[in-house]
C-alpha cells in the first residue's frame, strides 16, 4: 500500500527559562539570574502509516503524543527530522483553533475550511451539510465567542471532516460535547476508516482504540517505546501503568504529577476575563526531594505561548515529603480573552537538569462576553473634560 505519513527521525526541542539563585548572597549581589535549557519533547521518532491504516499513538502524560501530531499537521516543526504527509490532511488537535472569536459560526466555516484547502464554491456545496452534522443551525449567524466548549465542538468537528481529507488527525477531541455528539463523531470516524482513509488517533478510551485502530505507537517521554498491533501496545501501556512505572521510563522512585484541577469562581464550566482562576496541581512523591520546580506553561489554540513560569521564579520553594503534595497558581484576574488554553506542566529537578514528568494534556476555557479583541484582559478606562471642571466649578 502507498504510504500517507512517513516520520523519519523527527525530534522536537523546546526552550524552558529556569531563574535560581540557591543563596541569600547570590540574590542580592546577582538577582535571582535566568538559564535556559533544552527539554526535547520527541527525540528520533520514526514510523510510517500506510494509506487507509487507522494508527493509536499511545503513551503517558507528557509523552509526545500531542507535540507529535501538532508536528504531522504542520502546525510545529520538528527541529530535527521530516514528516512527510500525501494528500489533504486535517486536523482536530484543539478545539476551535484557528477559529476568530469576533466572527461568527458561519463566517468562521469559511475561514477554517479555506485553511484546511477548499475554495469557497466547494465551501457554498457543503455548507448545508456541516450545518447539518453541527447541529447549530440557530447559533451559526452569533460570534463564536458566545459559544460554549460543546459547540466549538460540534463547530471544529463539523468542518475538519466536511473538507474529505486524506489523512485526519484527532487528539482527544471526542471526548468533549455532549454523548450523543460523541457517538456521531466516532460513527464518522467509523465511515472515514471504511472509506479508506488514513487516521492518527490519540485516545485514552482503549475500547476505542481496539475498536478503531489497525496498530499503535507507544510513546515514553518522547522516545518510541513500540511499533506494535494493538494488543501488544495496550499490554505494555496497563502493564507499566499497573506496576506504577511509564513504558521504559525513569524508575517508579521519582516525584509523579497526580492530578490537575481547575477552582473557578462560578459552576459554569468556564471562566470569563477578569475572573480568579485556581490551577491545583497534585504532586506524588515515594520519598523526601528537595527544591523540585513545577514549570507552568500555558498555549493558546495557535500553539502560542502565553505564559511560561515556575514555582521558582513565583518566589515559592517546593520540598516534597511522602505521599501528596499540593501546588496552586492563581490568578486574581483572567488577563486572557478569550480560548481554550493548553496547560503543560513539568516536574523539575532543583537545578532544571532531569525531568521527572510532564503533563501537557489539560485545558481550560476562557469566554468573553465583551466586545473586546485581542489576546489578554483590557486595562480600565478613564475619561477626563473639560466639562468636568466646569460641571465641578458650578457644583461649587
């Protein structure tokens, strides 16, 4: 069979800004100091996909799986390395990328479906269908930044498969909507794969992935574990999940992310400019380690970075003791307008130089119910005349 996608010896390097200085001295004759170090997020990654082939890329939290299917749609480039891809592709990796939030649904539909390859008269042609498959016929004329998670959705799914791509990629995307919504999106998925098309698939529903794919990739810590059927890769994916280890990973002794949790202030589900905002991140730990760094970054739906920190640099120091440890961020004021952002965290030694886990796989979801444009929160107004003065004087 032809091939679709070919990943040849692709590795991704991402630039991380660590500020530490270990001694009162240190800090008041340099400052705290800045250092950069290079965290690879793939390293010499290769495999190809055949055409029509449905392939599960498997792997633990901060393994690569995202930043590799980012690589295959174009959206990164790998810094090392080619990916090579036949024939239309599209991608659904973040819900609502490359949506504008000023346009509304319809305007929209033809901006992402002139991205993703189809000139506006084939737009004019399935127009009606991905109204269809959306379901937002009433919502299609209103700006998308009213719309709620489960409609960017419907919206960003609706379009991806209406463009007849040759190879599809999905990230965890159907996990989001409503479940009848979820069901007619793994139905289409379903007709894509009798159709012939080529899939890229990240999913932690093994029932889907035995279901869906034809084999899978395990990834650990951005090194390919496996090229194996589906089977084998699930095997060795429960059976270092089970022993409490990653697949060929670091040992079971060092410091894990346990959980990551959003404290928002109402039960909306999202949070709106100018809102506090609590991301809880749990730490696991077997043993007492000193001076760890919890790195924070947050992406928007471009893959652009936002904010890049550390527990560190926030001037708090972690010593973790056995069992659960709890880091907060907190933000006072959402200063971002509007999206749905990507939390990468990482789990640092005291001086940057291992990595003992990487998460990159939560979001949360900022809405705008403004007018406002743009990337983060407006400053506050104010507006000074000369009629003031003379409305003060004749007050006086």
């Amino acid at each position: 069979m032809p091939i679709s996608v070919s990943v040849e010896d692709v590795s991704k390097r991402f630039r991380m800004l660590h500020q530490r200085s270990n001694t009162i001295k240190e800090r008041v004759l340099h400052g705290r100091g800045t250092r950069a170090e290079d965290l690879w997020a793939l390293r010499d990654v290769s495999f190809t996909v055949e055409q029509g082939e449905v392939l599960g890329l498997l792997g633990h939290n901060g393994s690569g799986k995202s930043t590799l299917l980012r690589c295959a749609a174009g959206i990164l480039r790998p810094t090392t390395g080619r990916i090579r891809t036949a024939g239309r592709v599209a991608a659904l990796l973040a819900l609502g990328a490359g949506f504008h939030p000023e346009l509304t649904g319809r305007q929209n539909i033809y901006v992402n479906a002139s991205v993703l390859g189809l000139k506006r008269a084939e737009v004019d042609r399935r127009l009606d269908e991905i109204l269809a498959f959306s379901e937002l016929e009433q919502f299609i004329d209103i700006q998308v930044k009213q719309y709620s998670t489960g409609m960017y959705s419907r919206l960003a799914f609706s379009v991806a498969v209406s463009v007849d791509p040759d190879v599809l990629i999905v990230d965890e995307v159907l996990s989001v909507g409503d479940e009848a919504f979820q069901k007619k999106c793994v139905d289409r998925i379903f007709d894509f794969k009798a159709e012939g098309r080529t899939i890229l698939l990240v999913s932690h529903a093994s029932s889907l992935i035995e279901k869906l794919c034809d084999r899978t990739v395990v990834l650990d810590h951005g090194q390919m574990v496996t090229d194996a059927t589906v089977e084998e890769g699930l095997r060795i994916l429960r059976e270092a999940l089970a022993a409490g280890t990653e697949p060929s990973g670091p040992p079971a002794a060092g410091p894990r992310f346990a959980d990551v949790s959003f404290e928002l202030a109402t039960d909306r589900g999202h949070v709106q400019p100018g809102e506090p905002l609590a991301i809880r991140v749990d730490v696991e730990s077997p043993r007492d380690v000193r001076g760890v760094l919890v790195a924070l970054e947050l992406r928007d739906s471009r893959d652009q970075q936002l904010l890049l920190t550390n527990n560190d640099v926030l001037g708090s120091e972690l010593d973790l003791v056995p069992g659960t440890t709890s880091v907060w961020f907190r933000f006072d004021a959402m200063p971002f307008l509007h999206g749905t952002h990507q939390v990468v965290l990482q789990l640092l030694s005291s001086d940057g130089s291992h990595e003992y886990d990487r998460r990159d796989e939560d979001r949360f979801e900022v809405v705008n119910p403004s007018y406002a444009a743009g990337l983060a929160f407006p400053l506050q107004v104010e507006v000074e005349s000369p009629a003031d003065d003379a409305r003060s004087a004749d007050i006086g």
